[in-house]
C-alpha cells in the first residue's frame, strides 16, 4: 500500500492546490475551464457507433437504510383513479416530486457552493452568500447551465483487492489510477471527467444496500487530489460519494476530497454512479474513453443537482 499524506501536508493543500484567481475573480467554473472546444471536438470523435450508457441509478420513493434524508417524496396532482366520468375521454397525470440529492444514493454533482471551509467557499466567496431565502447567490449550479461536454475516462479499480469490489473504506491511490491507465490503454489528460469504479454498484445488488455513514464506502483517497490537479482534470466520478470513508486518518479535516476538491480547487466532484453497465461496455470493446455528457437541472440558487451521466460509444 503506497504511503499515505500526513495530516500537515493535506492540509497544506488549500494553498498549494488552490485555484483561486487563476480564472479571474469572477470565475463560477473552477477545473471545467480545462474542458476547451478542442478537447470536445475531440471527445466528439470518439463516438463509433452511437451507443449510449447511463450512468446514474434509478430515483425511487422505497425507504432504505442508506438514506441520509429520507427516500424521494411522491405526491400525485393528478392520477388515472377513479375511473372518468361518462362522456369524459381524456385525462392525465402528474406529480410533485421532492428529494435532497447530496448524500450517498441519488446520482448528482455537487455545486462549487456545496462545501466551505474556514468559511468560504470556491474562489474566496464567503460562505454566508448561501442563504435561507435565495440559495447559492454565489457559485450556484446555474454556473453549469451549457452543462459538460467532453472526453470520460473510466478507471476500473474494482478487482485490484482480489475481489469483484473493494471493501468499504478502502481508498484509491494515484499508483492505482496509474496502474489501471497502464492495464486499460489509456491515459487521463486535461479537461477529463475521470469516471472511478470500485464495485460499489455490484457489491450492493449482491449483498444489499446498507448504513453508508456507519460502514464507509471506498473511494478516492486525498492522495490523489495533487495528481489530478496536475493532470487538469475537469471533474471527477465515482460509485460511491467519491472520497473514501471512513475519514483515512485526518481528524481536522472530515471530508478532504470534497473540501480540497471544491473549496480550493472548484473540482466538480459527481457522486453515487452507477458504473456497472459501463463498465461491461468497456471491457467488452477494450476501450475505456468515450464522449461524457451531463446536464445539471437550472435550479436558480441550487448547490448542485441530480443528474444522469452518459457515455456515449
């Protein structure tokens, strides 16, 4: 197992790391301004035959252990029952649908308003600028609105313990990344959106779904987070809700991918994917980079937004 930072040299990397002003004070985009037309030209040319592959999993209203808020709320305006009067021959449905989509089950991408630190957020806005009454008045979701166009590169992880998933609590290394870039052909580059499997999608379809904020998930380890920063990656994926839990030895600091990632850095991170079909459709074609596309919701104020992932063949 490769060594891991000390808790000094992780914390150091809300300076070092930063990419405050490196775009302009202004700047709402953060680490997408490394996606350029070239790069989705490119990414563009990619696609061979047209086949598309979801990434994201189903939103449904059954309670489950893994909830941190509680499932997605159903409440039908409109129904098919009763039966229509006589005479009447049309009719319709519809439904208000509500859910908090941070956590460790709906698939979406975290805001640069999600996280703060020492009371900011991205760029040196201040945290207070998230209010009751507007939402993000900074840094919203609405920043993404054109949405993410570009190269993905799926990083397959799952078997390097042995197994056909890694445990919950075990991070991912760059040696790692490095290493599946090597066994997969590929190699992530500048404006990417690195897509990291580690099995999560399988290990609860075989054993179930369970207490994520209990148990931990595996996922990103900080050590990573200087080699994306070199690499100029866009954003990052995962199966799980991207870094590894529990916290891998850093008291201070709870959630270091996320807090590094989006406070310092404005890396877009998009939690909770389902990777499993994409997966088989990358091993089956031996080609691990496709075209990525994502469309955030353009909720005014929004901290970030469900969303289904797509990579397209």
């Amino acid at each position: 197992m490769p060594n891991a930072p000390t808790e000094t040299e992780v914390l150091s990397w809300f300076d070092t790391l930063s990419n405050w002003g490196r775009w302009g004070s202004d700047d709402q985009l953060g680490t997408m301004n490394h996606i350029s037309p070239a790069a989705r030209t490119a990414a563009a040319g990619l696609v061979r035959d047209g086949t598309t592959v979801s990434c994201a999993w189903d939103i449904d209203t059954v309670p489950r252990v893994d909830h941190i808020a509680g499932p997605a709320q159903r409440f039908m305006l409109a129904t098919g029952e009763p039966a229509l009067p006589p005479g009447v021959r049309g009719g319709g449905a519809m439904e208000y649908i509500g859910l908090a989509y941070h956590g460790y089950t709906v698939t979406h991408i975290d805001g640069l308003s999600h996280v703060f630190w020492d009371g900011h957020m991205y760029n040196g806005r201040p945290a207070a600028q998230v209010t009751a009454w507007a939402g993000a008045l900074s840094q919203p979701i609405t920043a993404l609105s054109a949405g993410v166009v570009t190269r993905g590169v799926l990083l397959d992880v799952a078997t390097d313990g042995g197994g056909d998933w890694l445990e919950p609590g075990t991070g991912v290394y760059p040696e790692q990344l490095e290493a599946a870039e090597a066994r997969q052909g590929v190699k992530v580059g500048a404006g990417d959106v690195v897509l990291l499997r580690t099995g999560y999608g399988r290990l609860v379809r075989e054993r179930g779904h369970y207490n994520v904020r209990a148990d931990g998930r595996a996922g990103w380890h900080p050590a990573w987070l200087p080699w994306l920063h070199e690499r100029g990656v866009a954003a990052i994926a995962g199966d799980t809700a991207c870094g590894c839990m529990p916290n891998p030895g850093y008291p201070s600091i709870h959630d270091p991918v996320h807090a590094i990632g989006i406070v310092a850095m404005g890396l877009w991170l998009i939690d909770n994917c389902d990777l499993e079909a994409l997966a088989v459709e990358c091993a089956d074609r031996n080609r691990y980079e496709f075209l990525f596309m994502l469309s955030p919701l353009r909720v005014v104020g929004g901290t970030g937004s469900p969303v289904n992932p797509l990579a397209v063949f």
